[in-house]
C-alpha cells in the first residue's frame, strides 16, 4: 500500500473563530453554554462601608441643664434640642423618659455598677468600735469579731482589710509573732559579737 504524503484532499478554511461566534450569536441561542457568557462588570456587588460604633460619651450635669432650659423653657421639640447642644437624640428621649417618672433623678450621680458591698452601716459601725476599743487589733480578730457578732454573715479577711484601707483610711499591721527568747539580752549581746 501506497502513502500519499502533502497532498491535500480537503481544504480546510477558518470562517470564524470561537470568540467571533460568541459575539454574533444570539443570547437566548446559547443557552445550551450558560458558563460562556460573561456578566459585565457594571452588574457587580456595591458593598457599603460599615458605619463605626459611636464612642460611648459621658454627659455632665450642666449638658442635661441646658438640654432641660432649651426643651421647657424654649419648647423645643427634644431632637431639636438635642441637636442644637450635640447630644445624641435616643439619650436625649431617655432622659425625657426619666423625668417623666421623677424629676428630681435626672440630676443625680451616676448609678454604681458592680456588686454591693456586703457590710452594711451597721457592720461599719461594728468594725469601727472594734478598732477604737482595741487600737492593736489585727484583721484577724475583727473579722472573728465581725463573724461572732453578726451569725448571718459571710465575709472574709480581705474584705474587711479592704473595707478599712480604702473607706476608712485605716491600716493595721499583721502580727508577726515570735519567740520571747528572740529579744532576750543573752541573745543580743550573742548577735554583736
């Protein structure tokens, strides 16, 4: 058998090349190829910027004043008033809220957050007598003190050494026993030489 070599018996012609046919055909035609299309990129996802967390802002007593003359005084509506002075209208609503209720604790301190303390004024009182009767108690035995007077109490050491450094400025040393033979002349003198 005989080979024909580079001779050609069908001529091959490019008529179109892929992308040509993609650009002339009709988009409803190639549906059967959904993954050639492509989305123009006037369609693509705007994302917004997250606004940031206002920072947490402390009011005085003479911000709620003037909020208070421009509201009752001026009648104001309250975001306008609040507007005007730069406060956050929702804390401006709060505050009409808890003058509504009393009108006198809008102008008080701030509310103490955190847990109670677990002496009462009478326990106070108790530690205080304590100290004044017996001027070289040590923690130790004002708590004891504090446990056999009050039995319903639970309180520790540090609570009380706590309660008498920081509310009543007192400050009581611990004992620190020794023996009597430590301070004893025989072993002074041992100790110079």
């Amino acid at each position: 058998m005989d080979y024909i070599v580079d001779q050609n018996e069908f001529i091959v012609e490019t008529i179109a090349t892929h992308t040509e046919y993609l650009g002339n055909a009709i988009p409803n035609e190639s549906l059967t190829c959904p993954m050639l299309s492509e989305k123009p990129k006037i369609d693509d996802v705007r994302m917004k910027d997250a606004k940031p967390k206002r920072d947490y802002v402390r009011y005085t007593v003479q911000d709620k004043v003037r909020f208070f003359e421009l509201k009752i005084e001026k009648c104001m509506t309250t975001s306008a008033a609040a507007k005007q002075l730069g406060i956050h209208p929702r804390t401006a609503y709060r505050w009409i809220s808890q003058y509504n209720v009393c009108p006198d604790s809008i102008f008080d301190n701030y509310k103490k957050v955190g847990r109670k303390c677990i002496l009462s004024e009478e326990h106070k009182t108790t530690v205080i007598d304590f100290i004044d009767a017996n001027p070289s108690a040590t923690v130790v035995e004002v708590t004891e003190h504090l446990l056999k007077r009050f039995h319903d109490l639970k309180v520790s050491r540090n609570t009380v050494n706590n309660f008498m450094r920081r509310e009543r400025n007192l400050s009581l040393k611990k004992a620190d026993f020794h023996s009597i033979e430590r301070n004893s002349p025989a072993k002074i003198e041992e100790r110079c030489n």
